[in-house]
C-alpha cells in the first residue's frame, strides 16, 4: 500500500477498475443512473463509522475548456450517524471520489483493490486510477478508511461549559446537576461519576480528543427545570474547548382573561400591560422575564392573552397596570405552582372585583401615595385568588360642574349625569347674598350658580356630562359637551377637585 501525507492527515489510495465497454444499453431505455454507496470508517476500527463526514463523486474526465469546468458528475453528501452514504443519481462515467472530515482527507480509488466486472463478480485489478460505473447498476464501495496522522490533535481535551439561564442570563447554580454526553458517551469526572454539577463543568472536564465533539446537555433531576440542549458540532483545535451553554428552562403558560370590563375603558380601546418579574432582593433590582400586552380587553370573542412564565423563577410578581389604575401586583409562588411545574393555567383580571377585603392573604400592603395598591399570593385552586380585583385600584378624583349663565333663572332645577364611575353626586347652590350655600336642593338663587360634585370619579379617561336646566316658565333644556374632557390624575397633593365650567345658555332651533 502506498501512504501519502495531506494536511497533517494520510490518505489511504488503493486502485479499483470496473473493466466494461461504454455504449448504449440495450433497448429502448437509453442510460440510465447509477447508485454508489459505502462507509466512511476509522483507519484503526473500521466497525466504527464516522459521522458527518462530507463524501464527492467527480468525474475523472473534466469537460469544456473553462477555468470551472467539471465533468458530467460533482455530487456532494454527508454520511449519516453510522458513517453511510449514498448516491443516487451518478452518470455513468469515470469517477473518482473524495472524502474528509475535519483536517482528514482521503480519496478512493486505492492502487490495489477489487472492481465490478460485467457479470456482476469482484476481481483483483491492475493499477487505475478511477472507477468506471457502468449505466444503472449499484456500485457499493465497501468501508472507506479515514485516519489521523501522528500530532495533528492532543491526546486530550479539556472540554469547559458555562451553563446560563436563556431566560435571566444568570449564571446556573454551581450546584445543578447535569448529564453530559460527548459524542454519545457520558462525560465523567476523575471519580467516574457523570452526574455533574454546573461547578464542576464550569472548570471544566478532561476526556480523551475527537477531531468533532457533538455535546448535549441534559438537566438530571426528577424535577426536570431545564429543556435539553444540543450543541452545534465543535472542531477541537486545541487542548481546551469552551462554550456558553443557554438553556431554556421549564415553564408553565398563564392565560390572562379580562372580565367586566367597563365600556368606558372598552370604547377608549386600552391596553393592558403585563409584566412577568422577579421580585428584588438586596440591591438587585426586580428582572423582567416576560412582557404581554392585551390589546382592547373589552372587546368581545377576545381570547385569553398567552404569557410563558420559566417556572424556576418563582416567585414571581406578576405586575398588572392599566391607564387609570394602580397597578395590582400578583405574587405567584412555589406553594400556588411547584416549581418545574408545566401547563396551563387560568388568571381572571376581573374589573369590578374589590380584593382589598383578603385578610391575611395582601402582603407588602403600601402606603395610600403608592404606584400599586399590594400583592396576594396566586392559587389557581381558590376562586377570589384565581382573579387580580381590579375595582380598589382606580384612580379617581372630585370633579365639579359649575353651572351658570344668562339662561339660568331663580329657582330653577339643576340635574347633571356623567359616563364616568363616581361614588356620589352632589348639588351645591350659593345665594348672592354670600351666605353659606344651600345643600338641601338643587335650587338656583339669585346670580348664583349651582355645583355639581361628583366625588371620586375614574381618572385617565374622557368624560361626557349632561345637565338638565328645569323648573322655568319657558320649559327645561338640556347642556351637554359633543368633546369629551380628559380626566387627568390628581397630582396635587391637597386632593383639589377638577372644575369644569357649563354655560347655561338655552339652545336656540
């Protein structure tokens, strides 16, 4: 056998001749393709095929008269994981075939090998240098060797996994237990244990070199936290290999519906924020895990809003804010969802539930100047703590119509109605005399004008007002705004009430 060296890798050339005369086939089938096969193996066990290995076939005879030019073949595969592959559709010509893996290369035909005759029968031939593949028959070339020189890799390889959280970045706990296989083979430490920790694959495992290592990466635990990860194949080219594993967590799918949703919030078309987080501790600031927004949560047909929540994470605050609203802030747990949990599960944010009533179950209760009313704990098995109450968060403020005008006479009658929630409504009139004003009706005095309060109303949103003047020989009228006013949070601290000025002027047709 002759050896010859080729990018720090030999190639084994034997010869093989398939000695057939070209021509037509006989018949009205004209020619037709051939398949050719084999096995890419290891020089030094040939039982064991190598995988991923890139295979040509190429015609011995180029064509044309181009600086490209090829032949009548230049096929390309990869063989599979036991090192097969295969060609379907090989014009029937002289060819000559390729095959490398990483730095190793080689080449087929060998100086001295065995050649299809025409009957079909192997036989010993002389030197060529290509094989001829006659028209539609199957050519298997047998094992193919593919051998390393002396030096090209290190005995071994110290393979290095920083294993990271895809969902929080953050590093996995040194203490995590993994499964990690190396070309189909367990990695074990120096104690041949392959159960290994996040630490210990951190600073790293040493194992026998491989010119590709194909690694996966498996969480071992009866409570699965982490999906399985499969590397994309490395080339080793040192005595070290490193490699920033993500791996995607576990979690649990949190179906968002919204109920009773006023129309005012409905027609403003609101969107609904919502923020997946983990609570802060020390001086680390909450992190963001998953955002949704629903939009319009009125409208009807809506399906439930999806958020994907890494069930390891808990807990996790699950922060609720709609314009208008403090935000409601729900605390999901290990005791609501065992962490490694996975399905789907239900969570009403319902508009005109009030849950400021669960005694022993509101934690962190803030003070009245705070961003978010407090927090209960989630449990998917307990109605009221199935559902974020959104009703005790509205903002809201005072608002006053101070109706007055030509039009508005002595002892006339003054109703007002808004499409706003408010608490109550009151009706304010002042004599011109300057005494205290009149509570006990609706009444104008003199050149006076009437207030009407409406306390605690909803705030973020437009308001529309109709006031009825009534009570005059001239009959009643009505006032009301075709623009809606904005109204915007009280942000002054003495709680002053929004005033807004009706003219008290009857329609005229």
């Amino acid at each position: 056998m002759q050896l010859r060296f080729w990018g720090g890798w030999f190639l084994a050339i034997a010869g093989l001749a398939i000695m057939l005369s070209m021509g037509c086939e006989k018949g009205a089938l004209g020619v037709k393709p051939a398949i050719v096969s084999g096995r890419i193996v290891k020089a030094d066990n040939d039982s064991v095929g190598i995988s991923g290995a890139t295979v040509r076939i190429m015609s011995k005879e180029a064509l044309g008269s181009s600086e490209l030019k090829m032949g009548k073949n230049f096929l390309t595969t990869l063989t599979d994981a036991n090192g097969y592959f295969a060609f379907e559709n090989v014009v029937p010509d002289n060819i000559l075939v390729e095959y490398s893996k990483g730095a190793n290369k080689g080449t087929y035909p060998s100086t001295s090998t065995t050649s299809q005759t025409d009957t079909g029968d192997t036989a010993e031939s002389a030197k060529l240098t290509a094989v001829y593949v006659k028209s539609g028959v199957v050519v298997n070339l047998g094992s193919l060797p593919l051998a390393q020189s002396e030096g090209t890799l290190p005995t071994n390889v110290n393979i290095k996994l920083d294993l990271v959280n895809r969902t929080t970045l953050a590093r996995i706990d040194d203490v995590t237990r993994f499964i990690v296989t190396v070309n189909g083979v367990p990695l074990a430490d120096a104690s041949a244990n392959t159960s290994l920790t996040a630490g210990q694959l951190r600073d790293g495992i040493e194992r026998s070199s491989e010119q590709t290592l194909n690694i996966v990466v498996r969480h071992d635990s009866s409570t699965i936290l982490y999906q399985t990860a499969t590397l994309p194949p490395i080339t080793v080219n040192g005595e070290e290999v490193y490699e920033r594993v993500e791996l995607t967590p576990v979690s649990y799918n949190l179906l968002l519906r919204c109920v009773n949703v006023p129309d005012y919030i409905t027609i403003a078309q609101t969107h609904v924020n919502v923020y997946a987080e983990t609570p802060s501790v020390g001086s680390r600031p909450p992190q963001v895990i998953a955002t949704h927004t629903i939009e319009n949560p009125g409208a009807a047909g809506t399906l439930p809003a999806l958020v994907k929540i890494p069930a390891l994470s808990m807990p996790v605050d699950l922060r609720i804010q709609v314009r208008g609203y403090k935000d409601e802030v729900v605390s999901i747990t290990n005791s609501s969802l065992a962490e490694g949990d996975q399905g789907n599960y239900r969570l009403d944010i319902d508009f005109l539930y009030d849950n400021s009533a669960l005694d022993g179950l509101m934690n962190n209760t803030p003070a009245a100047n705070s961003p978010f009313q407090g927090k209960f704990t989630y449990d998917p098995n307990v109605a009221n703590l199935s559902r974020a109450g959104m009703f005790n968060n509205m903002l809201r403020r005072d608002v006053v119509l101070i109706v007055a005008g030509e039009d508005l006479q002595t002892n006339n009658w003054v109703n007002g109605m808004i499409n706003l929630p408010r608490n109550t409504t009151e009706f304010l009139s002042f004599p011109s005399d300057g005494s205290a004003p009149l509570i006990d009706g609706r009444s104008a005095p003199v050149n006076s004008p009437v207030e009407v309060i409406f306390n605690d109303v909803a705030v973020g949103y437009e308001l529309f007002y109709t006031v009825t003047v009534s009570g005059s020989a001239s009959g009643s009228f009505p006032l009301s705004n075709e623009d809606g006013i904005l109204i915007s949070p009280d942000i002054d601290s003495l709680g002053r009430a929004l005033a807004i000025g009706v003219n008290a002027k009857r329609p005229t047709n």
